[in-house]
C-alpha cells in the first residue's frame, strides 16, 4: 500500500472500481427485491421501503418484461426468484446487441443503443402486443435499467422511426442533459413516459429500476416506461430550443412537440392518471450505491477518502479542469495517498470528427491540465461507464496519470489536437491508456477515482 509507483497505483484505482461493479450487481438487487415465502412481496430491506406487501394469490398470471442494459442479468434473477412459486408467462427481453444472451424463459430481442433501430422498433412493437392482452388478475413485473430509452423506439403514429433517429442523435452531438434527452424522447413516443402501464391496464403493474441518472428519478431512468411523466410538450420543445438544435432535427419532430403544446396531441400519463391506481415502482440501485462501495473498499485498503461529487454533471473538460484545481489544493494539505470519488454522468459537445467518449474525454483534458500544474505530480485517474461502453467505442473509459501526456506525445503527437477534435480515443490508446472492460450488464452511469500522492 506504501508503494506510489504506476503499476501499483493503476491497480488500486481498478480494484475500487471493481467494487463499485459488484455494488450494482442487478441480480443480487433483483434477488434481494423479490422475496418469495408462500406469496410474492416486493420490498428494500437497506431502507425498509415496501413496494407491495399484497399476495399475488389472485393473480392468474406473472408476466415479465426486462427492458435495458441490465435486463439479462435482472430477468434470470426475478425468473429464479419466482418460478418455484408461480408459473410465469413467456418472458421478454429487450437489451444492446453487446449484453444479448440467451436467458431460459424469455424471447430475447437485441437493439441498437446508443442510436435507436429497427429492431427496437420491432421489440417495441412486441411489447405492445404482449400488454395488450393483459387482464385486471394479471401482474406484469417489469425489470427497467439505463439504456432501456434507446431500446424501444415506439414513435407517435403521425412520426417516422427515422425521425426519431435524426433527433436522439443531435441531442446527443450537441451535449444534452439526459433529463432534457430523455424528456424529448417520452414526447415522441407511444410507450415511454408511462404510455406502458397505460397500455398493461388493468393489470397491476410493478416495476423494479435499476438508475443510470443523477437523483435516481423514475421518469427519467429509460424514460419512464411505467411511471407517470412530470414532463410537458412544452419542456421538450423548450429543450429543443435551448440547445439550438431546432433547425437541425425533422420539421415533423417540431411539429408534432408544437401540436402537443396546443392539446391537439394527448399528452403523457401525469400523475393521478387512473392507469397508475395498481402501478408502484421501486428504485432497487443507483449510482450513488456504487460510490459508496468504492470508498468503503478504499478505506479498508488504508486510503484516505473523500466523495469529490454524486453529481458530477457538466461539460467534461470543463469538469476535468475543476476536479484539477480541486485536486491542487488537496495535494499541499495531505501526508497519505487519498482517494477522491465521484459519481455522476458528464457530456460532450462534438467538435471534431474524432472517436471516444465523455469519460475518455474527461480523462485526456484532465491529464493534459495536469501536467501544467506546479504541484500535482504523482496521481492517477480513472473514469468509465459502469455499462462497459464509453461512447461509440469499444472502451468503458480512460485510466490515465501523471505520464499520460508524455506517452502520447512520444506515439501519436500533441495531446491537445487530439482533445481539440474530440478524439480522445486514439490518444489514450497511444498511451495505452483505455480502459476496456467489456459489457458488463449493469448500468448505473459513469464513476470517477483519482488518487494522489503526497511526495
């Protein structure tokens, strides 16, 4: 633990960040939700919150449909949890091409994520069905993670799936918020922002999220499927405007936000709507259980810790240059290597045609502000998606330190052109610097470590 040196360092940082991916295992949530004695009951015993005390003895049948990153992982789970108390209807999945597998009991469907697809549209559409036939004794659990907003692309009756695709990828290229994002999305859609559960009506309805946002709010994680929408065609027009992208996404898309605003247009399931009277949501775990994890383990591992942010937002490489200058005057105070924490979900604004990802990006600006500092001098820092994907890469997200910058420079040339064009990627694979995981199905947003060393 004494030693500073970069392998040793490097491993630190990935060990704390391993303990933050066992944190937000979906099947030990899933399993620790559900528990089955002689009648289903939904309940969190970490904070003693009660989903659903009431047996399912009248249920005919149990439904359920796993949507999101995490759906494989939580629906192999929830079918364990239950199948030895009730029999469960043929099961549905819908997840990205990267976290499909098969799963015994569920039809699994594959679709595109982060840009929606065909086959989304297709797993919408076979959800629909499925709902469809639901009845007032039927109980439909429905498993939600992040990523499950891209994976069901059910747009209004009067927009295209290509309309669709065109404005999910300019809220993305310009930065969005994915509040504003997904705000946007529920408003253009037939089964988000509570349209689900408006279409499984009567049936009961519950529905155990797993969080990738920032304040674990139901209606933004997936775009709230099964939960009803505080939002308004008016915010998301709103939000269209705010980030100048109005001229850029299909004239239908504006048409149809501006049609909504003037009631021509329903809009979402709000709150009191009677489809919610036998609907009840649980948030089963989040980013912030991630942090806690990684500064628990950094602890025992004789770090000192602090939890820098759990909502780390904001442009990256802005957020780079804080945490930097946060780290300069931390550096002159400690006489022990400590553990700074954060948790949270930054954005890019594209530039250049370059390749990677926000946290690759935080990574890249913060090492190239680094090493203009006259007092940070030993420090690593790793960022990543808990998803195992970073962007359009392959890469879940950088782990970089205090000679990052003078690897780039000896294989690939000035670190600053690369962030210029947004193509932190290659530079950090110069450097030998990604950090690449693979799908690790979950998905609780993004998750920071630096560490520093005092000399």
């Amino acid at each position: 633990m004494a030693s500073n040196s970069e392998s040793t360092s490097r491993a630190i940082a990935l060990t704390l960040f391993n303990a933050g991916l066992r944190a937000a295992d979906p099947v030990l949530a899933v399993r620790n939700t559900l528990q089955t004695d002689q009648s289903l009951i939904f309940s969190q015993s970490s904070s003693d919150v009660t989903l659903s005390a009431v047996t399912d003895s009248n249920c005919k049948r149990v439904v359920i449909i796993a949507v999101g990153k995490a759906a494989c992982a939580m629906a192999e789970a929830a079918y364990d949890s239950i199948t030895e108390l009730r029999h469960i209807e043929n099961g549905l999945i819908v997840t990205n091409y990267e976290n499909q597998k098969t799963v015994k009991g569920f039809d699994v469907i594959g679709a595109g994520h982060p840009v929606p697809d065909s086959n989304g549209l297709h797993a919408a559409g076979v959800i629909t069905e499925r709902l469809k036939g639901l009845q007032a004794d039927d109980l439909l659990i429905a498993l939600i993670s992040g990523g499950g907003s891209a994976l069901l692309p059910l747009p209004h009756e009067n927009l295209r799936l290509e309309d669709k695709i065109s404005t999910t990828t300019q809220l993305l290229q310009c930065g969005a918020a994915i509040d504003d994002i997904n705000c946007v999305r529920k408003h253009l859609s037939a089964i988000k922002g509570g349209h689900m559960t408006r279409l499984a009506s009567p049936a009961a309805v519950h529905t155990l999220m797993i969080s990738d946002v920032i304040g674990d709010d139901p209606g933004t994680i997936a775009s709230g499927p099964t939960v009803p929408d505080n939002t308004t065609y008016e915010d998301a027009l709103n939000s269209i405007h705010r980030y100048g992208i109005a001229r850029r996404i299909p004239k239908a898309v504006v048409k149809h936000l501006q049609d909504g605003i003037r009631g021509i247009i329903a809009e979402t399931p709000k709150p009191g709507d009677p489809c919610f009277e036998r609907s009840r949501h649980i948030v089963i775990c989040s980013n912030s259980v991630s942090v806690k994890a990684m500064q628990n383990a950094a602890s025992q591992s004789g770090l000192r810790t602090e939890i820098y942010s759990t909502r780390l937002t904001g442009e990256a490489r802005e957020q780079a240059q804080k945490l930097m200058h946060y780290a300069e005057q931390k550096i002159e105070s400690i006489y022990q290597p400590l553990a700074i924490i954060a948790g949270g979900e930054t954005t890019v604004t594209i530039r250049g045609n370059g390749k990677g990802g926000r946290n690759q990006e935080f990574c890249l600006a913060f090492a190239i502000a680094a090493e203009q500092s006259q007092t940070l001098k030993q420090w690593t820092l790793l960022s990543a998606g808990t998803d195992g994907r970073d962007g359009p890469t392959d890469a879940a997200g950088g782990i970089v330190d205090d000679q990052t910058v003078t690897r780039i420079r000896a294989q690939a040339g000035n670190p600053a052109e690369f962030l210029e064009v947004n193509d932190a990627y290659h530079a950090l694979q110069a450097a030998g610097d990604l950090l690449i995981t693979g799908p690790t199905g979950t998905n609780v947003a993004d998750v920071l470590i630096l560490l520093l060393f005092p000399e």
